[in-house]
C-alpha cells in the first residue's frame, strides 16, 4: 500500500456522502487494501483526535492490519452464517460506531451500531463488495492479533485487526488517556495518489472569452473575475478530472444564487426578520439569536446551526463562532463544492445527474432547492458548458 498524508487522508473523509463533520473525540480510518492479498494483513489504520467545531484532526497513530476476513472465514463461513462471510462496506464512515469492551475476554472497542456490510459466498481467496447490503451490528470488532501476526487466519472474520499486539495496546493506552470515548469508525478503499497523472488544465483564456460575452454581457468587473477564478482552481487542484458538467452546473448554480456576483452574498432583511428562525429545530437552532446569528451566507447560502456546525467540521474553521466567515470566497467555493459534490445540502448530488451518457440539466436543481428557476439555471450550465475546453 501507498503512503498516504493526513490531508488527504482527511479530505477523502470529508468527501462521503454520509460525513457531517469530524466528532468531538477519536477517529480511526482504516485504508483497505486494493490489492486485498489473501491471509494478509495489507491495511492500515490511522487515528486522529478530532475536535469537534474548533480545529483539524491531530494525527495520534498508525498501526497495520485487516478491515477484511482471513482464510477460515473466507473459506468456512458456513460453520457461523450459511450466507456468507461479512465484509464491512468501504468508504463509509459511522459515527460513535464502537465502545470499549471486551472481544474473547480482552479489551477491545466493540461495535454498538449497525455498519453496512456483505455477504461474500464463492471461496475465491478475496473477500468482496458483492450481493446483497445488509446494516446491523454483527459484533465486527476493533481487536489486536498476536504478538506479531503476518496472516490473519482466524484472527477475523469481518473485525478491524492490528497485525502487532504492542501497537494495539498503544492504541488503547491512548484511548485510557482519553478517558475510554466512543471510537468513530471509518473505512475507505485505498486510492491512487492525485499526482499519478495530472489532468489537463482547462483553457482559461477560451473560458473567459466565452462567458464574457455569453453570460455577463461583454464586461468583466475584477471580483466576478476573482469568483470565477476560484472555482477554477478549486477544481483544478482538488477535482479535475471529474464530469465537467459538474463544473458548469456549479458555476451556473453562482451565477443565479449571487446574481452574478461571484462573491459571498449574505441573505437580506433587517435583524427582526430573522427571529421567525429561532427556536427552528430543523434548522439546528436551538438557542436564542440563533435566526440571525446563523442567517444565509455563501455562494449557497447555508442556513442554521446545523449547517454552520456541520461545515465547520468539513472545512476545519469554526463557523459557529464566527459566522460571518462563511463569507469569504475559499469558504464560499469549499463549501458550494463538497454540498453539490456529496449531496450535503438536500442529499442529491451532482453525479445523481450528470454520469455517463445522462445528463439532467433540468432536475439538478434538486441539489439545491427543488425545481426553482431550473429551466433558467439550465440555460446558464449549457453556456458555461460550452465555454470549458482544454484546447490550447
């Protein structure tokens, strides 16, 4: 397995569908191997001490191991489940998923919460995604091996193994430190680095050529220019490479919610029109102020405590304590990104729209707000669209 840094180990994280935030305690991502060689313990695990709201994830450790069953699971699952042997479902994240406990009369951290999981029947010496998906908790365990285990044998049948007995009673002496908290889980398929190949880098000169004259009436004032730049190197360096027509849709999606702007736009109304928003427990506000404090701020405007908590631990700024940050633009693009990219704003997302041969120009706007002025916003993608070219 490749090494990996912690940003973008943590990125990765802040990727999933299901990620709203990092928690107020540890986290332990567990890398799977895509070499998945049998008997072996070829992942690893990382763990970091998360802060909630206030900082990003410290790194604690690293310890190698298996998110994945060994030989007598793989081959004798039917002495325990006539379906098959369990395989944790990778790139998924679940929160407070494992306590401290015991596994086989030692400390370990136990499974308390359903993790999403397989079935592997055909005795092919891999242990895969297949089948049917099941979510309940089947006692997958965070447990040691022995004193040096090389192959996993029975040491798992779908538990999170470290390889080495010293580094996994390091890595509970640490929990004790910490007072024995809830263990957040999480596990990804290993990825190829993001320098393997770089991708083309669009023709900037052609793009503002285009939109120039097609979308903001031949002229340009310098902070549209800046807005539009800052989308670009967004995707250039964290997303290249994906369905350009996510690209234009979000650059459609700026161009109408900021009335071509391009810049941070904070919602309107004097302060006494926010107190219809107190008191909203949908929107997270459970204090008073909340409606005005946590009022709409972006290029998509977020609105709540939830919302301003929830990216505060996607992009690792406190934005509960200072909401006006979500103003400004890296925070503006960050945040318009990972909600229309992962689904964080309304659970759709960009690639429920745009893949392959489907492009759904229309109902993409249920990523933001249902069917409203889909039609125009369509019209402003496909003229965005037109102007992406990697011609030189």
């Amino acid at each position: 397995m490749r090494a990996f840094t912690d940003e973008e180990v943590l990125q990765r994280v802040s990727q999933l569908p299901t990620f709203t935030g990092f928690p107020n305690g540890v986290l332990d991502v567990w890398i799977r191997s895509t070499a998945d060689e049998f008997d072996s313990f070829d992942d690893k695990a990382f763990t970091y001490e998360c802060y909630g709201n206030t900082k990003k994830p410290k790194f604690v450790m690293a310890r190698n191991g298996t998110t994945n069953a060994g030989s007598y699971g793989l081959k004798n699952f039917a002495d325990y489940n006539h379906k098959g042997c369990a395989v944790l479902k990778s790139d998924t994240i679940i929160y407070d998923s494992h306590v401290w406990g015991l596994h086989k009369k030692k400390d370990a951290y136990r499974q308390v919460k359903g993790f999403p999981y397989f079935r592997d029947n055909n005795k092919n010496n891999r242990a895969e995604e297949i089948g049917a998906e099941y979510n309940d908790v089947i006692l997958a365990n965070v447990h040691r091996a022995g004193v040096n285990s090389t192959v996993i044998k029975d040491w798992s049948t779908a538990c999170l193994v470290t390889a080495n007995l010293q580094k996994f009673f390091d890595f509970l002496a640490y929990m004790k430190s910490k007072g024995k908290p809830p263990l957040t889980v999480c596990i990804l398929k290993e990825w190829p680095a993001a320098t393997a190949a770089a991708p083309a880098k669009l023709n900037r000169k052609f793009f503002f050529d285009n939109v120039r004259l097609n979308l903001f009436g031949g002229s340009l004032k310098e902070s549209q220019v800046q807005g539009l730049e800052a989308i670009l190197n967004e995707w250039d360096k964290n997303w290249a490479g994906k369905d350009d027509r996510w690209l234009a849709y979000m650059f459609a999606t700026v161009h109408h919610e900021t009335d071509r702007k391009f810049a941070g736009i904070e919602e309107y109304g004097p302060d006494s029109y926010f107190k219809k928003y107190d008191g909203r427990l949908d929107l997270g506000n459970t204090q008073p102020g909340d409606g005005l404090r946590f009022k709409g701020r972006g290029f998509v405007q977020i609105t709540g405590r939830a919302n301003y908590t929830k990216y505060t631990g996607v992009l690792g700024v406190d934005l509960v304590k200072k909401p006006e940050l979500a103003l400004e633009l890296k925070h503006c693009v960050q945040i318009m990104f990972h909600g229309m990219a992962t689904g964080g704003f309304t659970g759709k997302k960009l690639g429920d729209y745009f893949k392959g041969n489907t492009a759904d120009w229309i109902n993409a706007r249920r990523i933001i707000n249902k069917l409203d002025k889909a039609n125009l916003i369509a019209d402003y993608a496909k003229q965005f669209y037109a102007a992406i070219s990697y011609t030189t």
